[in-house]
C-alpha cells in the first residue's frame, strides 16, 4: 500500500496575480524593475515597457517576464507596444523623470518640454492606448506613479513638480470619468526614494546626486514603492486606493529630513 509520503499535499495557495497581465513602463531600472520583480513574484503575466531593450530583455530573462521596446513620447511606439498585447489587467504607469533643478527665473524650457513630454503626455498616451483593454478585462487597474513632489511645490523644482501635478491631476480626472466602470484608478507618491538614476539624470554629476541623501538614514529604495504598488493592486477589486503617500521615516515632509 502507499506509504504516508505518496498521499496528496495540499493544494498549493493561487498566487494574487495569476491569471492577470501587468504592465509596467519604464521597466529598465530603478522603481520600475522593482515593480516588475514584485509583480512577477505576485505570479501576474509581467508586460515589460522601456526604450533600453537591452536592459528590459535581461531582467525579463530574470523574471520570466515579457519585454517590449517602448517609448512614450513616441505616439508610433505606443500604438506598436499596445498592439503586440493580447490583454491588460493592470497598466503601471511608472516611465517619468526629473531632467533638471533650474529656477522659474533661469528656466530651460527644452527641459520643461521634455518633462512634461515624458511625465505627462507619455502618461496621457499609453493610457489612452490601454484603456479599452483594461476595460475589456472586466477588473482592470491603472496605477500611476507619482511623488511627494505631485502634492507640494518646492524651490529649484518647478519643471519637474508641474509635471507630476499633471499626472495627479490626470489620476483625479480619469478616476471620476471612469465611475461606475471596472476599472480602477490609484496613485502612489513616493518621497525620497534612492535609486541608480532619477538624481543623476537630474543633477549631472555623481557627487550632487549622493548630496541629495548625504546623511540620510534609510531613504526609500525602488523595493520599498514596488511593495507599495504590489499591495495596492493585489486588494479585493472593490478596495480602490486613491492615493498613498510614502516617505522614509526620515522625512517628514519635503522640507524637513533629519540627516545624521
């Protein structure tokens, strides 16, 4: 007769994901590859969206994800990603940046052109583009990623703070144009958060980006948000979370951080 270990295991637990596709834009690095990692853990189909094929290709190896080149300021690239997807459960709007740290009064305006273009409007196509998919999944999610930076204006910031306005105001708006459809719409504004580029890309140098966590104990890491965003869209479907505001505990708001 069999013996006690032949007899039947409990079945295994279903993963939150499983069953349901996730894209995340702005997937090569930092908050977005958190993110991807995260989801594809959660057992979620990862769709994996970035200019820098090279990098997508490799962490979707990793992951057993899929990576798609994609360029949200290019609306032709938009139309290409969107096409190439069988279905959208969860879109994960996380491609944005900070491109400078100019005053108002010594404004670069190809700078503002090219936050807004990314932060903005590249937001505004992949959604547009997506959305008959999330809708047609029957509980879809758009997440937006956002900042602190969204919520508060602060000094040298005002290309990058307009632009994550805009996308708070983009969250706000479709959210109430999507009631009483499946679709979910949530926010995450992440505080200080260090990763490989967003400083770097904004201030130029290696020492001004360290400079901005000089003496910071524990700033947020891409993990910290990805666990955010892999929480938030792992809620019973009727559980909407507008907008979750996460710092480190260092910083109590964006003018006051205890450095050590």
């Amino acid at each position: 007769m069999p013996g006690p270990e032949s007899s039947h295991s409990p079945a295994s637990p279903t993963l939150p994901g499983a069953g349901r596709t996730a894209v995340v834009t702005g997937a090569s690095s930092g908050i977005g590859a958190a993110t991807a990692t995260r989801l594809a853990a959660d057992g979620f189909d990862v769709v994996l969206g970035a200019r820098r094929l090279d990098r997508l290709e490799s962490l979707a190896s990793s992951i057993g994800a899929r990576a798609l080149p994609l360029d949200v300021t290019d609306q032709g690239s938009v139309d290409a990603f969107a096409g190439a997807l069988d279905r959208v459960d969860v879109l994960v709007n996380n491609a944005g940046g900070a491109f400078d740290a100019a005053a108002v009064a010594d404004a670069d305006l190809d700078s503002w052109t090219r936050s807004y273009d990314v932060n903005v409007l590249g937001t505004v196509r992949v959604t547009k583009a997506l959305l008959p998919a999330l809708r047609a999944s029957g509980a879809g999610d758009v997440l937006f990623v956002s900042s602190t930076a969204a919520l508060i204006s602060y000094e040298g910031g005002a290309s990058y703070t307009a632009a994550k306005h805009g996308v708070h105001t983009l969250a706000e708006t479709l959210r109430l144009e999507l009631n009483g459809e499946p679709v979910r719409v949530m926010e995450i504004a992440p505080g200080m958060v260090r990763t490989e580029e967003f400083s770097l890309n904004r201030l130029g140098s290696a020492d001004a980006a360290d400079s901005v966590y000089r003496g910071v104990r524990e700033p947020l890491v891409a993990e910290d948000v990805a666990d955010c965003i892999g929480w938030a869209v792992t809620r019973p479907h009727h559980v909407n979370i507008d907008l979750l505001v996460v710092r480190p505990l260092a910083q109590a708001a964006q003018h006051k951080v205890h450095r050590q």
